[in-house]
C-alpha cells in the first residue's frame, strides 16, 4: 500500500509537473554585443563574457533557500541532490570552456581574468566588472542567464521524476556535452510535415548551406507523408540527410505503457523506407524515458539522442529572430553541442542560416549526420 501510494504520488507530480512548464523562456537581444564574431579570438571574447555572467548567476542561485527555489522555480518538490548535482556538472564545464577560450587572450583582451581552477572562476564570476561600452549588452545577458538557469535548474530539480535532456541515464544517451570544442550538430524534431511545408523549405537551406542534420520523425506523420506520395518521394526529401526515431506519437515514453512498441514501429517504418537516411537515434518526446530503458535501446541497435541547446523555437513566445538568438547565445556559453529545432515549425528555415552567417570565420565546426556516434 506505502509503494502504491508513493507511485501515485510520483506520477501526479510528474503529469502536474509537465503541465505547468516554465513560464518564461529565455531570449537575449545580441544587439548590445556590436563585435562581429567572425573570427576565433573574437567568437573566444563573446564566449568568455557569456561564461563569466552565467557563473554569477549560478553563483547567485546557490544562496537561494529551498523554499524560495521552490517559488522561483514554480515547483512543489525539489530534488536538492540532483540539482546539486547539475549545479557542480555546470561549473565543471564552465572551468573547461572557460579555459579553452582564454587561449587567445591577448593583453587588451576582453573579460580575460587568469583562471586556473574552480576557486579563482566563482571568484572572477562574483566579482565580474563590465566595461562600459558593453553595459547593454550586459543588462540583455544578465537577464537571460537568470531565465535561462531558471528553465535548467527547474528540470533538474524535478529529474529523474521527471526525466528530461538534464541528466543521462546510462552511456547510451548522449547530450552532445561530449563533442570537441565548437563543434555542433543540428537537430530537428517532429517532421514531417504533411505534403509540401517546412519540411521541404528547411531540407533546401540546408542544401544551400552544405549542412546535414538527424531529423527525429514521429511515425504517425511520417507514415501519413509517406500515404500521400512514395518512397521514392521520402527518399529524395531526405537526400543527404539523417533520419532517427521520435517515437510513434509525441507522447511521454517515460509514461506510456505502449512505449516500446512506439519505438519498434517507427523504426521499422523508417528503416524499410529510408535503409540510406536511417540513424539508429532515438529521440524521446519532452526527453522522457524510462531510468531502466537503456538495455531495450540497446537490444535495438539505438543510442538516445538527447540536446544540450533548445532553440524553443516551438513556442509562441518565442520568435524567430528570438529563437536565432538565443541557439546563438548558447553556443558561445556552451562551446559544442546538439541543437534542437523542429522542421514542423517556420523559424528553422530562417534561424538557421542566421546562426551560420554570424558564426562564420568563428572555428564553429557543423558535425555532419553521418558521423555523430
């Protein structure tokens, strides 16, 4: 009776959880940064300022007590050790990037104090001076660091009730926190759409642009597509690019009790139409999935594709200009990684040729389909 009643009391906090979402997605206007990025020392010196504002506010945040991180975050339950836990994941990967672009530091370089360990980088980070030609550009970065640890350290405290892209569960899933430095890959979910849309809009940028990306199809609208024209016809959609699984439905697969065979029937829809294009990537729904999945991924021949940068770019609030910025804004912190966008949604198509454009001459590296393991 205890442990019925403690899983039922799981599971309502989860689906009130899910519910609720943040209710303030982060989004920077770069205009107050007028240094164009196009070259490494230049790309370093944004990234460095974007570091050190992130560390005072994650600094911040550990002063918080529990009950007003639980109003701040809009949660009724906060897992302290899981949050400790990405909170020190956080300041780890903050020292690592954070020495890697003070290596083109030069004499009048910007936001360059000397930093060698943990110590000297919370230091730095609470004692960060903001030279006046870049005040606005401070004011916008401070604002969305707070939003953005905000949105990350609410998945955390909620995980693994609520599994999400915050933390792994075994060497199967993959973050792109992984990936060697200013190195990225491009993602997007929920395709396709039906007939001719997005879809086809974006696989045209991206053919311009020479990139690939994994596209997580969800089967019931690529079985729908495929109803509607031919393989031959999926097959030259999906020219030069990759094809992983987002599951049968766009529902939680941390949830469903008919998950695994979500998964199973995708992949062989996939697999069938697209032997080429197929990646054996699984992508679950919200980032949810089951603590013990690992070993039926594994029987499956797939890996979990998780993100370590969210364009938002599927919600309202957030456009496309917004959602451009904001990718951006999150390679400079992050340094390498998997972005996230959807082909469903028209911001892809225009967000990211933006990104590129502003990246190039920067060192950024875009990872082809093929070769992400």
């Amino acid at each position: 009776m205890v442990r019925r009643f403690l899983w039922v009391a799981v599971a309502l906090l989860a689906s009130t959880a899910q519910a609720a979402g943040p209710q303030r997605m982060a989004t920077m206007d770069r205009s107050g940064w007028t240094q164009p990025l196009n070259s490494t020392s230049a790309f370093d010196t944004a990234s460095r300022a974007e570091m050190l504002m992130f560390g005072k506010t994650l600094l911040a945040s550990e002063g918080l007590a529990e009950p007003a991180l639980k109003e701040q975050l809009g949660v009724k339950q906060v897992n302290l050790v899981s949050l400790e836990a990405v909170r020190q994941r956080f300041w780890l990967e903050l020292l690592k990037n954070y020495q890697l672009a003070s290596a083109s530091c030069a004499a009048e370089s910007a936001f360059c104090p000397a930093i060698r360990d943990l110590g000297t980088l919370r230091q730095q980070a609470s004692e960060l001076v903001v030279p006046p030609t870049y005040a606005a550009w401070a004011t916008a970065s401070e604002a969305f660091h707070r939003s953005y640890l905000n949105e990350q350290l609410r998945l955390a405290a909620l995980f693994p009730a609520i599994s999400s892209e915050i933390a792994v569960f075994s060497a199967l899933e993959r973050t792109g926190d992984e990936m060697a430095d200013r190195q990225f890959l491009l993602t997007f979910d929920d395709g396709p759409t039906p007939n001719v849309g997005n879809s086809e809009k974006l696989m045209a940028v991206l053919a311009e642009q020479k990139l690939s990306g994994i596209f997580y199809v969800l089967g019931t609208n690529f079985q729908a597509r495929l109803q509607h024209s031919s393989a031959q016809a999926m097959r030259s959609l999906y020219a030069d690019q990759c094809v992983g699984l987002h599951g049968w439905e766009h529902k939680s697969h941390g949830q469903w009790a008919d998950w695994q065979s979500s998964v199973t029937r995708s992949q062989a829809l996939v697999q069938q139409t697209l032997p080429d294009n197929y990646v054996g990537w699984f992508r679950p729904p919200y980032a949810q999935r089951k603590p013990d999945s690992g070993e039926f991924f594994k029987q499956q021949g797939l890996q979990v594709g998780l993100w370590n940068i969210d364009s938002q770019d599927w919600s309202s609030k957030v456009s496309t200009d917004a959602a451009g910025q904001r990718v951006l804004t999150l390679m400079l912190l992050w340094r390498h990684g998997v972005i996230l966008f959807h082909d469903i949604h028209s911001k892809a198509p225009v967000a990211v040729p933006w990104v590129v454009k502003a990246t190039q001459g920067s060192g950024v590296s875009w990872q082809g389909c093929h070769g992400y393991r």
